[in-house]
C-alpha cells in the first residue's frame, strides 16, 4: 500500500496538514460578537435592575422609618401623666422654668401656654413645619428617702434615661397632697446619680412628693425640611433647639389637623395649620403626609409624574419618588 503524498512549492513533501480558513474565523468572529453582546445585554438589564430595585427599597424604608418615629411623638404630645390639664387653669401645675434656666426660651420650655400640636403652613407646595409638646416614653416612680419641698432632690426607681439639662414633670398621682392642691411640678434638672437614683434639681419643690409621684421627661420636638449634609432634602428632628437630621431624601411634609367639632372624639374636618385657628384644643388626630425621594438620579428611564397633597407634578429628574401618608390620633385628647 502506498502512502500519497504531495509536494509543497519548495519541494518539500506535506502530509496530513490541515488550518483554518479565514471564512470560518470571521463566523467564529460573528458567533462570539453575538455571544459577548447578549452578555452585555444581561449585565446591563440586570444592573438597572438592581439599581431601581435598591433605590425602592431605599425610599420605602426611609418613609416607613420617618413616619413611625413621627407617629411615636404625636402619640405622645400633651402627655401629662396622671395629672388632668386645662389650658385655660394651669394652677395645678408649679412651672419652675422661667426662673430657673438660663437662657429661657418660650418657644421651646413653655409647656404650659404654648400649644401641644401647633404647627405653620408652607402653603402651596412649599414644606410644613409641625411641632409636638409633651412627654417622652416612660416614666420614674418617686421612692425613699422623701425630701422636703426646699431640698433639691427626688429619689426614684430608675434614672436611667435622665440626665443634666432635661426638664421632667414631677405628678402626684394619688391622695398624699401635702396641703396645696398644685399636682405637678415642672423642673430643670442639675445632676443625676446614676447609681443611687437621686436627680438634683434646680428648684425648690411645691411639696414633698412621696411614692404616689412619678417622674416624666418632657421634650419638645420640631420637624422640618431642610438641606441634609450631602447637599439632598432631609427630615430634621429638632429636640430642645438641637436639629438632627433625621431622614434624608424626605423632600416635603404636608400636615392637616382632624378638629372635632361636636365632642365625640372624632375628627369631623381635617385643615392646615393656618385654618385651625383658635381651636387647637379641639385637634384630635393629625394627617401626615411625607415625599421621600430616592438617593441617586438615572434609575427610572423618564421622568415621573406622581401625585402629592392632591397635586399632580412631573420630576425634573429620573429619581424615584413615593408619597407616604398616615392619620395619627392624639392619645391624650382622646377620652379627656
């Protein structure tokens, strides 16, 4: 048997060989564009995707978590403990404040003649503000060694959330009256002993509260809209003259005001703030509304229309935007 072979140009004998035509490249070429291009495709899908996804999720928590903090503080507002509260005689209450902190600011310390709920109107589409008066969660139960009305000093179970600075409410709560019909002193407090329990405060007191008395903070809290650290919109918390921002990317705050006006305890109206008048006794329950929008712009592909406060607006930019709205009841005009 004889084995062909052929002869190169050169003479040389070649057997067995074999390449790849330019033909086949160029589909080989073809296949893997293809290929490469669906890959691409299917990254870029899914990383727009992700980005709208994430800038959901963003604006939803961040609307969530502003409105439960806020609603924490409004079912707070006007929290006197025990002790019943008439705008109109106060004479049950020893404020103590005027003469006792320095740089004494009505706007902020004076509970008992500025309004639990007030509030100003941005009007038209410009941001609300919306402040809340009253006390914090908790509260201290009054305990031995019982000090006279002229010592500074108030034993209680805990102390763990006091501290220097704070303004509490001291209420008796039962029948030990001490001979003045005064049930509630507000005070400033000096210093606090952790470890003994025993705040110093910087006042004399009306009486000599025993362990019918308890302790309550109270706290005055402002929200508004302004510029947050990056340079966004951002919710503020504002405690006793101190703003913090809270929440950024909350970009407008509309608030309304539920008045009852036939005493059954239920909002018949609800009216902005310039609106209420002087019926902010009668506010029972308050409509807050919250655009949050996301952090980052180019994640929707067109600008969005949405709907806030009855308007309808289309963005200036491709960021997601949400409008959170909830109706809270004032817990403390609400069977008073």
């Amino acid at each position: 048997m004889k084995i062909i072979t052929g002869k190169t140009m050169a003479g040389k004998t070649m057997a067995g060989q074999s390449g790849i035509s330019l033909v086949e490249v160029l589909v080989a070429l073809v296949i893997s564009l293809f290929l490469l291009g669906g890959i691409v495709q299917v990254y870029v899908g899914n990383k727009v995707s992700f980005a709208f996804n994430n800038a959901l999720a963003e604006v939803q928590e961040n609307g969530r978590f502003a409105l439960d903090t806020m609603t924490q503080d409004l079912r707070l507002a006007g929290n006197w403990a025990c002790i019943p509260f008439d705008p109109d005689d106060t004479s049950n209450i020893n404020d103590t404040l005027a003469a006792t902190v320095g740089g004494y600011d009505t706007d902020w310390h004076d509970f008992l003649n500025e309004e639990a709920i007030p509030g100003t109107n941005g009007a038209g589409i410009a941001a609300d503000t919306l402040t809340i008066r009253g006390g914090k969660p908790g509260q201290s139960n009054v305990e031995a060694p019982f000090t006279a009305a002229n010592v500074r000093t108030i034993s209680v179970d805990t102390a763990s959330t006091i501290d220097a600075g704070d303004i509490i409410l001291v209420a008796r709560c039962g029948a030990n009256d001490g001979g003045t019909d005064v049930e509630a002193d507000i005070l400033e407090v000096d210093a606090v002993d952790k470890v003994t329990r025993v705040i110093d405060v910087a006042a004399d007191k009306s009486q000599p509260f025993e362990n019918d008395a308890s302790v309550l903070e109270l706290q005055t809290v402002a929200y508004t809209i302004g510029n947050g650290a990056n340079g966004g919109p951002a919710l503020f918390r504002d405690e006793f003259d101190n703003p913090l921002e809270l929440i950024e990317g909350v970009e407008n705050m509309q608030v309304l005001y539920g008045i009852d006006t036939d005493d059954d305890q239920f909002p018949n109206q609800y009216v902005t703030s310039n609106n209420v008048g002087a019926n902010f006794q009668d506010v029972v329950a308050i409509r807050l509304m919250l655009l949050v929008r996301s952090f980052d712009d180019f994640v929707v592909e067109d600008s969005q229309t949405y709907t806030f406060n009855g308007v309808q607006t289309t963005a200036g930019d491709r960021r997601i935007r949400q409008a959170f709205t909830t109706t809270i009841a004032l817990r403390n005009r609400i069977g008073s």
